[in-house]
C-alpha cells in the first residue's frame, strides 16, 4: 500500500500530513508559499527514502545487509558514514551509554503493554553481543560481527527531520518551515511578520495533555520518555530505555526530558543521554547548558 500525504491550508500555515518511522509526520509551512504542496510531497519522499534506507523492520535495505553480514565488509555510501561517525560521537560523549548496538536487547525487552521480565541469564547471553568497539567502518565498509546488530532507532529520526529541514529549506528559503516527527522537530528561521511556531510538550502524567507549550523561532527540540512504552511488573514501572552495560532499563530515570538545541539530532542526543543518567539527568542537562523540561 502506498503511504499517502494530507495537504490542509490552516489558518495561518500550510500542513502537510503523513506516517513514516511508527510516528504522524507534518510538515508545516508559511501560508503564502507558492509551492507549498510540492515541497511538503518531496519532503515526504525523503523521509521515507530515510526509513526504507535505515529501517531495522524490513529485509530488503541496507541496514538488514549490515546485521546478516556475518562479520563480512558490506559496502557503504556516505550518509551512511556520517550516521556511523555520529554513533560513534554519541558513543564516546556517553562512556559508552549510548550504543547503537544495544537494539538487539529489543529480543527480550517487548514494551507491548504485557508484564513479561526477562531473566538475568537471558539478559547475560546477549550482553556480549552488545560492544559498540566491535563495529569497524571507514568511508567505503562497515564490518559487523556476527550476532551483533546496528540500530539506528535512537538516532535516525531526528537524522531524518534535520535532512529534511535542509531540503525544505533549500526549495523555500524566504519562508519558515516546521518539520515534526512524533515530536522530534525543527524550525528552518524566523516566521515572517514577528510570528513564532506554538508547540505542546506532552505531559507523561496526563497522555494526550500538554504540559508546556512552547514558542519555537528556530532551531530544534527532541523529546526522550517512557510515556508510552512501558512494563508495568509487580509494581515497578519499566521505561524502554535501555541501559547497554547492564541490559536492564535505567534507573531513577525521568518520565520524560524534552531539549532543545541547534539542531534537532543535537537535541534527540541530549534528551537520550539525560535520560540514561537516570538520577542524574538534570545535572547532565545543567553541565550542558542547554534549555530543557524534565518531567519525574
């Protein structure tokens, strides 16, 4: 079935509608953009290139390539390198907390609305598989040892909003766009007229309810939380976030971080990263200086 795109003219914006990465997509433009349509269907066509080039989900792409290599060099291209060189960056501002090998956790861990735990052994038999250290690119190939996977999941829609931010931005460059994935976003510059985007930060106490709403000019803003991916198991709530050393949800962690910085990948990685510090999120966060909302 062909993904399809909603095109609405809104009172002072131009909205375009779709689904792409398991999250509702817009694209948001300034109402006097002549070619609004156009580049609200190219912009779907890319991020959806993005997903199909990048998704974990399918057999046919390059990320199922990589992650049934058995330890042989598959061939890369340069986006490709440059999503590697930033894992890589997260890997090391984060001591290894951020580790885009840890998916292959998502074996035991089903955040599916069931109660099911899984058992330390079970946990202890995939721990090895999980070694961002064991991944070798350069610029050409990437070899990945057999068992372990990538998975760009916490890095690769934010990738996508900032790519597709660009391209917008290249076809409109006298007007403002919004792009928002599920909540990860960017704002290409300032609206014309004084006008602001008005954004709502979900509350994860109240699903469905803004907690702040919040006036964007430009830059990005990404959102890490467990509001809708938890296990509830003999009273203790499990969040999906992942901690890669132990196999085991972070801690103390909070019910959700929203960031906002230059770019929205800049923002996913700090809202991620605050998060895995668990107890100690507002720290990170406050060491970064950076603007933030934090929700426990």
């Amino acid at each position: 079935m062909q993904p399809t795109v909603q095109i609405s003219k809104e009172n002072d914006h131009i909205c375009g509608r779709f689904t792409a990465m398991a999250s509702p997509c817009e694209i948001l433009l300034e109402v006097d953009c002549a070619d609004a349509d156009a580049i609200i269907h190219m912009a779907a066509q890319e991020t959806w290139r993005i997903e199909r080039k990048f998704s974990r989900y399918r057999n046919d792409n390059l990320m199922h390539a990589i992650n049934n290599s058995d330890g042989r060099p598959v061939p890369i291209d340069a986006e490709t390198h440059k999503l590697l060189m930033f894992a890589d960056t997260c890997y090391r501002l984060s001591d290894g907390l951020f580790d885009v090998t840890s998916g292959v956790l998502r074996k035991l861990w089903r955040f599916d609305g069931s109660n099911v735990i899984p058992s330390q052994a079970e946990v202890d038999a995939l721990l090895p598989f999980i070694d961002w250290q064991q991944i070798k690119f350069d610029e050409d190939f990437v070899v990945v040892p057999a068992g372990v996977e990538l998975d760009f999941g916490g890095i690769g829609k934010e990738y996508a909003v900032d790519k597709v931010a660009r391209l917008v931005h290249s076809l409109s460059p006298d007007h403002s766009a919004l792009i928002n994935f599920g909540g990860d976003l960017q704002v290409t510059q300032p609206r014309q007229h004084d006008k602001t985007w008005f954004i709502g930060v979900e509350n994860p106490l109240e699903p469905g309810q803004a907690g702040k709403v919040l006036q964007i000019q430009s830059g990005g803003l990404a959102t890490s939380g467990d509001t809708n991916r938890v296990i509830e198991h003999n009273g203790q709530r499990y969040g999906h976030i992942l901690n890669p050393k132990t196999g085991y949800p972070v801690e103390f962690a909070p019910r959700s971080v929203t960031v906002a910085a230059q770019f929205c990948v800049q923002a996913g990685m700090l809202a991620t990263l605050a998060m895995l510090h668990g107890k100690q999120a507002e720290s990170f966060l406050n060491e970064q200086n950076v603007h933030y909302w934090c929700i426990r």
